[in-house]
C-alpha cells in the first residue's frame, strides 16, 4: 500500500518537473535604429538537449560547448525577421542564472521597421516542448510581452504604438503559473492534510492567499528584492517543513485530517506557516511577473490579472483536491495513505531544497 501511495505521489510531480527546469524568458529591447539587446534566461537541462548532448552527459560536456555552439546555433533557437531581412545575432555571450540555468546575452541588428517578427524555433525540437515568454520593448509606446511555444511558435511584434498589457492575458499567465507551479501546489496539499473541517480550510487557504498577494505586489515593484538562488530553495523547504508539521502529529495521533471528523486543535502552526511561507511564494510569483510587466506606472494592471489567476487557479486546485481528500481520509485506508503522502513530501521538499542549494 505504501509503495503504491508512493508512486501515485511521483506521477502526480513528475511531469511539473518540467516546469522546475523551467520554461524560457526572454527580455528583447528595441531602438529606432533597428539594434536589438537580447537577454535570454533558459535551463541548462534544455539547452543541453539542443545541443543534442546524451542525458547523462556531465556538467563539464556542455560548459565545453557553451562559447562556441550557442552563439553559431542562437539564431536557430530564437530569431528575429524585419520582413523580409532576417535579423544578424552578434555579441553573444552565456553565464549562470540562478538555479541550474543559463543567460544567454547577444546584441541583435535589424533593419529600421516598423513592426518585428519573433520566431522560437526551439519549439519544434523532437523531444522538448520548451515555451517562452518575452517581454518586448519597443522604440515607441509600452511594453508588451509574448508568449510562443509548439502551437504558436512566431508572432508579429508592433513597434510603434503597441496595444497597452492585456488584463486578460495576464490573467491567463497567472492561472498557467499556479497549475504548472509543483512546488506551490505540493505546499498547499501540505496544508490541506491539516484541514479537517471548512472553517480550518478557509483560514489557511486565506492566509496563504493574503500573503503571497502582499510579497507578489512588494516583488514586482522592487519594494523587496531577494535573488530566486535564495528563494528558490527556501520554497522547496517550505513543502517539507509543512509535511513534517503534519506527519507528526500524525504519528502522535493528533492530526485531523479532511474526513477525519476530529477536533481540531488551534490552527497557530498552520497559520504561521501558510503566511510566513506564503511570503516567500509570493516573491516566487514576482520573479515571473517583474520580468514581464510594463514599467512601474504601468503595473498595476498587470499585477491585479495575474493576482487574480493565481488565485483562480488555487480555489479550482482546492474545490477539487479537497473533496478527494476528504473521500480518502473517510476511508479505513486514510491513515497510512495521509502517512505515506506526507513522507513523500518531506523527502520530495527536502531533496529538491539540498538539490537547488548545490546546483
């Protein structure tokens, strides 16, 4: 039975290990006169793979190949076109960014035009499905930001006057965000195994809603600043704090789980730890968000949508999750599979934090 909670449990993250290696950002600033700053943020697991290096290949394989490869095969990744002229990458330049990525820098030249065609050829690679997400910044008006993967691999770019940021689209980021986000939603199932009643589920998902609302508005407008290598492995240490919390009062007897019908004690270790935690999600949340919204006079919107998104997609993670947890926690079943799931947590949460530390 436990074995099979435990694979249950690796196919419910396996595949949002994807969005742990990271879909791709990009940042692309253009001048009057047709130049192009580009920098790119993308995985080294991704990169690797465009390389077409082995799986197993080491660390040492593909730094041996960054300066020379990148730069010659940039173009087939990313580019640029003024119709019907492509654009020239020149300057490239690759360093580390964060957790197990790469920042590819590189200086564009591009006829003088008025509108800019974008391509992320790298979508049609074989075995990835890598989607990337720029914010463009024209000559002329506001920034905007794009979105191109397998399905929509190109769109033109205006350069003059480009339509201001969609609610609706960052809306829609917000939403894709928390639903492929694995290391939030296994920190809210953690907090959701300490929900035995309605009442302890609405204050810990509000908490949690409360304060990573407050760090997501202070991270996107650079009240509070904290780089994602800090960030990154206190998220993943907050899964296993909060699974361990619960995994023993299970042992001692004392947890009320969804279903379980018992008392619930004062929900003082829950709350400080879906606020304080929450903080922390919070400017996980910004270091998508700040990349990608228009200057700071120009954020509100963009910051409301994609509030809005996250929180949408958590109350439809929680309608569904809960239910389920209650039919499981009514079941004679309830206390080894919550044990099982919970021991899963701790090590998932405490393997990944060690792995973003070292990586």
């Amino acid at each position: 039975m436990r074995l099979g909670w435990l694979l249950l449990l690796a196919g419910w993250v396996s595949p949002a290990w994807a969005h742990d290696t990271g879909d791709a950002r990009a940042s692309l600033q253009v001048d009057a006169q047709g130049g192009v700053t580009l920098e790119l943020k993308v995985a080294r697991v991704d990169v690797a793979e465009l390389l077409g290096l082995p799986d197993d290949a080491p660390d040492a394989a593909l730094d041996a190949l960054l300066d020379t490869e990148v730069p010659m095969r940039l173009s087939s990744w990313l580019n640029l076109a003024a119709e019907p002229t492509p654009c020239l990458w020149d300057a490239v330049t690759v360093g580390p960014a964060g957790v197990r990525g790469l920042t590819i820098t590189a200086q564009g030249l591009c006829p003088p035009v008025a509108e800019l065609t974008v391509a992320w050829p790298a979508a049609l690679h074989t075995r990835l499905n890598v989607k990337l997400t720029a914010s463009v910044t024209p000559f002329e008006g506001e920034a905007r930001w794009i979105t191109l993967d397998r399905e929509n691999n190109s769109v033109i770019v205006p350069l003059r006057a480009p339509p201001a940021a969609s609610a609706p689209s960052f809306l829609r980021l917000g939403i894709e965000h928390m639903l492929t986000g694995w290391d939030h939603l296994a920190f809210l199932l953690a907090l959701l195994l300490a929900c035995a009643r309605l009442r302890r589920l609405l204050m810990v998902v509000t908490g949690f809603t409360v304060a990573h609302s407050v760090s997501l508005a202070l991270g996107v407008t650079g009240v509070v600043t904290i780089a994602p290598a800090v960030i990154e492995p206190i998220i993943a240490g907050s899964i296993a704090v909060a699974a361990a919390a619960a995994l023993a009062r299970l042992l001692a007897g004392r947890l009320a789980w969804p279903g379980s019908g018992r008392p619930s004690p004062r929900p003082v270790v829950e709350l400080a730890l879906c606020f304080g935690f929450g903080l922390v999600h919070g400017l996980g949340f910004a270091g998508l968000l700040a990349e990608l919204a228009p200057q700071l006079d120009q954020v509100f919107v963009p910051l409301l949508a994609f509030n809005v998104g996250v929180e949408l997609a958590q109350i439809a993670v929680v309608s569904v999750t809960f239910p389920l947890l209650v039919w499981v926690g009514r079941s004679r079943f309830a206390r080894p599979a919550f044990g099982t799931l919970l021991v899963g947590l701790v090590g998932l949460g405490a393997v990944v934090a060690v792995l973003r530390i070292v990586a």
